[in-house]
C-alpha cells in the first residue's frame, strides 16, 4: 500500500510562471507565422559579443565558476564606478554600486535620475 504524503500548503500555492507563458504563447504564434513583438522576457534581440564571449570563456578558465557576493564582485563594482565616471561624470564608489544578473534591473543613483539599463552599461564596459 502506497502512502501518500501531502505537500506543504505553500508549495501548493505556487502558480506557473507568467513570463515563461507569455513567452511560450510568443513563440507559439511565430511558428504559426504570425509577426510577434516579444518583451516578456527580456531577451536581447543580438548575439552576444564576442569579447563578452572570450571573457567568460577565460574567467572559467581562471576558476570563476562559484557564487559571487550577493552585490556582485568587487572587481566588477569598482571597473563598474570607473565606467561611469569616464562615461557620465559621475563620482561613485564601488559600494554604492550593486551588480545582478535580473535583466529588468536599473542602475539608478542620486546624481542621475533616470534609470540606465545595467544590461547595457556592461555591454560596453572593456572587459577581457
């Protein structure tokens, strides 16, 4: 006789991903031919860059296959600061800058008000 254990009221809870259906239905109305403007999730229309590409290659390579700081690595956030100094002017420590990988994500600072795309300011940023 098989006894069957309930799950916990929370998981139970737990709905599937809006996104990932949008997404889906997306997907599903391109293979019908139909033109489809897709922002549910965040993709990037482009392939990634190849210096992007070499530099993830050799970062693996050099080990860098573990968890970082919850605020991103230090290096990063302090190349990060740099950049937008050169870039906009703006005089800022590696501690007022946080890294993460949601693609949605704005880097906002006192100094600039408007929101400027995280995804984008890395993109550009010389690495490797």
């Amino acid at each position: 006789m098989d006894t069957v254990i309930p799950i916990s009221k929370m998981a139970a809870a737990v709905q599937p991903s809006a996104t990932l259906a949008a997404g889906a239905k997306a997907r599903q109305l391109k293979a019908e031919g139909l033109q489809v403007f897709d922002f549910s999730l965040g993709e990037p229309d482009f392939p990634t860059p190849e210096h992007i590409c070499r530099a993830a290659v050799k970062a693996m390579q050099l080990g860098h296959t573990h968890y970082t700081p919850a605020s991103g690595l230090p290096e990063l956030r302090q190349e990060i600061a740099r950049w937008y100094e050169k870039t906009y002017g703006l005089n800022c420590t590696a501690e007022q800058v946080i890294v993460s990988t949601a693609p949605s994500i704005r880097f906002t600072t006192p100094w600039r008000p408007r929101s400027v795309p995280v995804t984008r300011s890395l993109s550009r940023l010389p690495i490797g």
